[in-house]
C-alpha cells in the first residue's frame, strides 16, 4: 500500500497516524485503502490523464498546507519516516493527488449545465423545499406534579405567578425562580419553535397567541405550564427568483457529481477487462 495513502487515509478516517491504531480500525484503513488505490490507478490510467497537468505552485501550496497541521518541520518529518517517506515521495505522493483531483474537475467541467428551465422544474415539483412554515420565540415555566394534591398546588401556584408577568423581563424572572425546567436558567426559553415540536397539548396555545401574550397554564405529560410568545416569525414561500441560484449550484454539483461516477465506473470496468484479457 502507498505509504502517502496510509497517512492521509488514516488522518480522515481516525485523526491518527496509521501506527497508533488498533487491530479493528487497521483492517478498516487496508480495505479503503486498497479501495482507493485501485480507483486512482483506473483514473491515472485514462486517456483523459493525457490532457492534465498540475503546476508547481498548486503543489508547493498543497505541501505548505500540508506542513501547516504540524507544530515544527521536524514533526513532519518524524511522521514521514515512521510511515518510509521523505520529503521528496512526499512531494510525489501530494502530485498524484492532486493530478487525481485535477482530472475529476476536468471530466466534472465537461457536464452540460441545468437551464433556468430546468431550475424552474424542480422548483415545481418540490415546492416543500422553498416553504418557511411559521416559526415561534417562545418561553415557558413547568412546574411538575406527583400525585393530585400537588397538581392543585402547582395550578394555583401558576395562576398566581401568571398575574405578575408584564413583560418578557418579568417572565423571564420568574422562570428562573418557579419553574422545574432545566430553561429556568436560561429564563424559560425554548427557542424558535415551528409546529410539531412541542407537546400536542400545548402547540393549540403556543400557535395561537399573539406576540407578548402569556397562556393559561397548561397540562401535558409532564406536568403544568404557562407560555409565552416572545416573537413571531411568519411563514413564507422562497420566489423562483430568490432561490434560482441555489437551485442551479445544487443542480450543477448533481449533475458534476453523477458524472464523476459515471467515468470512474467506466475507468473501473476498462481496466478491469485489461486484466482478464491479459
């Protein structure tokens, strides 16, 4: 196996170097790395590899990038030498990657480009993408019960609290000091909220408020609350016009991506059959 293959495999799949990994997580690096190697001989192979060059300042930039993940130069060089490299199949190494990926982008740029039709096609039929549903700045305070003595305790107790509540200030205070819920310290929030993430007995409350408004308490399976509606976020749907770029960049990295796949699969398959026939 490549000694440069190992390392960096071994740095993206585990964030160590291949000598400080176990039995389970060796075997693993071996099998994508074996995977690997194979790809890269089928792309180098191509006929298309003929026409990619790499320059020396993409590969002095890849090599500083490189020597950057390391506290010293002799770090660097401690690791190489643990895995039989040298500054020099360093450089070698890091080519062939780079021609690798110089060669992906090359068959990846020759895909034809999704059109403004074709942009305005998907967003037709997938409209739930383009959907912001209305969205809830909310706050509560829970008080939980056991049995029924202390629920009649807790809705009295919220009642009385409820009656103080002028503003987000003053709610926000008595979350801290009444409520049972872990956002007491962080004055009762929950957060921006859309529908479905709160308990079924409270979201009728919670999306029906105005903004500023203080429920009654509420039950749910956890016990009592009371909320508050800080803010209110209406729902809209994104225009053709104002998603069209995302559209075609997710288009284009599709289509670029599919045909990557499809050459390499191609590549695959040709030096595959090389090999039977000889």
């Amino acid at each position: 196996m490549p000694a440069y293959l190992e390392l960096k495999l071994s740095w993206e799949l585990f964030q160590r170097a291949p000598q400080a990994l176990n039995a389970e997580e060796r075997a693993k690096l071996d099998k994508i790395a074996r995977r690997q190697q194979q790809l890269e001989a089928a792309i180098l192979s191509s006929r298309e590899a003929e026409d990619v060059r790499v320059g020396d300042a993409e590969l002095h930039a890849r090599l500083d990038t490189l020597a950057a993940r390391y506290a010293s130069p002799e770090e660097l060089t401690t690791e190489l030498n643990a895995v039989g490299l040298n500054q020099a199949s360093l450089a070698e190494a890091v080519l062939r990657d780079l021609r690798v990926e110089a060669l992906l982008e090359h068959v990846a740029s020759k895909t034809e480009l999704a059109s403004d039709e074709d942009a305005e096609r998907y967003y037709r039929e997938h409209p739930q993408a383009f959907s912001r549903p209305e969205t809830r700045t909310m706050r509560h305070i829970l008080v939980t019960f056991n049995n029924s003595r202390e629920q009649v305790k807790a809705l009295a107790l919220l009642d009385k609290v409820r009656r103080t509540l002028v503003d987000e200030d003053s709610f926000a205070k008595a979350a801290l000091r009444y409520s049972h819920c872990p956002t007491a310290m962080q004055g009762g929030a929950l957060g921006t909220l859309k529908r479905g993430q709160l308990f079924p007995e409270l979201e009728p409350s919670a999306f029906g408020m105005d903004a500023g408004e203080v429920s009654d308490p509420i039950e749910s399976p956890i016990g009592l609350h009371i909320l508050r509606c800080d803010a209110i976020q209406s729902g809209e749907t994104v225009s053709f016009t104002q998603a069209r770029e995302k559209i075609l960049s997710h288009m284009n990295d599709k289509r670029r991506e599919a045909a990557q796949k499809a050459w390499i699969v191609c590549q695959l398959a040709r030096t595959s059959s090389a090999q039977t026939i000889g």
